[in-house]
C-alpha cells in the first residue's frame, strides 16, 4: 500500500513538473494534437455520447431540426443525429478533420453541412440552430475564461428560442487536482500567457513516438455553471460530465 501511494505521489509530481509553460496561446497546442490524430480518429469511428445524451440531443433537436456540432472531428458525432433526419451542420478548425468527416458521412449515407471554422472566429458561422453540441472536452480546450464565456455568447446568438446547448468539462477530483493546477500556473506566472488556476495540459502520442503536450483546462462544476451564467444562461443543468444550458430569456 505505502509503495502504491508513493508511486502515485512520484507520477502525479511528474506531471507537474511537466506542466508546459504557454508562450504562445495555448490553443494552438489543441490544434496540433489533434492534426497529428486526423487518421486515428478516420479509422475509429468511434462516439462518446449516452444513450441520455443523444437523447437530450434528439429531444431538443427533433426531426428536422437544425443540429450544430462543433468539433466534429472526423464525424463519427454526426452520424446519428443525421440518421435522425436532423439538418446537421459539422463544425472543426481543420481541414483535414473536415475532409475526413466528408469521407465518412459520403461512407455512411448521410448528409451533413461542413465548414471550416475556428472556435475563436465562431461569428463566421451564419444561421440558426434548435441544439448546439460541443464535442467531448472542447468546452475546456479553450484557454481564458473570458474567452468561453464570449464563445457561449456567442452561441446563445445562434441558438433559437428554447433551444439547448449541451457540452462536458473535465472536473477536478479532488484536492490533489485542485492543488496540481495552482502550482503549475504560479510556476509559469511570468510567461507570455499568464494563465489562470485550473489550466492543465494533456499527454500524447505524437506521429513520431515522442510525447506531446496540449492544453486542458480543469474546472469545478461550480465555475462551469458560473461561466454558463455569465454568458446569460439562467438554466443549467448538469448531467455528470455534461452541462445542458437553455437559450437565454427563453425560459
């Protein structure tokens, strides 16, 4: 027991000593990670929503509704809202991820809008939307809280009346994940990007064996609400890792 707790105490020091520090903004690690993935994630096809999720999803954006995923990817999250025969709109910052999405959609026999689209240039994005899901994880890829905040604004903008917005973040758990955070950002305090407690970073696998690094942000569900109502939104409800948001003044 005391050998396990020790290891467990060298690896979690490990990771903090290995807390990058962000001279450059820190979304920019996100898009990296994920262009070096574009094959892994073609061939997987693989979904991380629910049986309740996709049913929060096919509630609030019914057959033929207008559906917004961001961060699709290579598409395996559009597929069974399309089979719904809702009007999906497939949203990522690459290209490669798009192109790939095109192949699959093409393979499964659905339709779906692609565009190319940068969360950070989300007002390029016309039209209205019944539901609007972000991927797993994408709401705390995005580094700077008043950031997030302006993105769901933004999105409240695209939304119609009554319509939901439904995205997951990654929660502490416990004191130890609360304490990683503020050591790694008041040991980088005087870098290029300040960052805020609570911002973290992710391993991976690069294509050429080494281990890569991206940013990840770590909240409480509380912050999560508090930054969902700050965009405006005054329904909030939370279903684990998920957060289903109501469009604001719609009730």
């Amino acid at each position: 027991m005391v050998r396990v707790r020790t290891g467990g105490a060298r690896f979690a020091w490990r990771r903090l000593e290995s807390a990058p520090a962000w001279d450059r903004d820190p979304n920019d690690s996100v898009l990296e990670k994920y262009r070096s993935q574009v094959a892994g994630y073609r061939e997987a096809r693989s979904i991380n929503l629910g049986p309740k999720h996709l049913a929060a999803i096919a509630r609030h954006a019914p057959s033929g509704g207008a559906l917004l995923v961001l961060g699709c990817g290579a598409g395996a999250e559009l597929m069974h809202p399309a089979r719904l025969d809702c009007r999906v709109t497939g949203v990522d910052a690459l290209p490669e991820m798009i192109e790939a999405a095109r192949h699959v959609a093409s393979a499964a026999g659905v339709t779906a809008r692609l565009e190319v689209i940068d969360l950070r240039c989300i007002d390029a994005l016309g039209g209205r939307y019944h539901a609007v899901y972000l991927t797993p994880l994408l709401y705390p890829f995005v580094a700077g809280r008043e950031r997030r905040v302006t993105l769901l604004g933004r999105l409240a903008a695209r939304l119609e009346p009554g319509g939901r917005l439904l995205f997951s973040a990654s929660i502490h758990r416990g004191i130890w994940s609360r304490l990683q955070t503020r050591l790694a950002v008041r040991r980088h305090s005087q870098t290029t990007w300040p960052g805020e407690e609570g911002d973290w970073y992710t391993w991976y696998l690069t294509p050429h064996g080494t281990i890569g690094r991206s940013f990840l942000r770590r909240f409480s569900a509380g912050e999560v609400i508090a930054e969902a109502r700050k965009a405006g939104f005054g329904s909030v409800t939370r279903r684990g890792s998920h957060f289903l948001v109501t469009n604001p003044g719609t009730g």
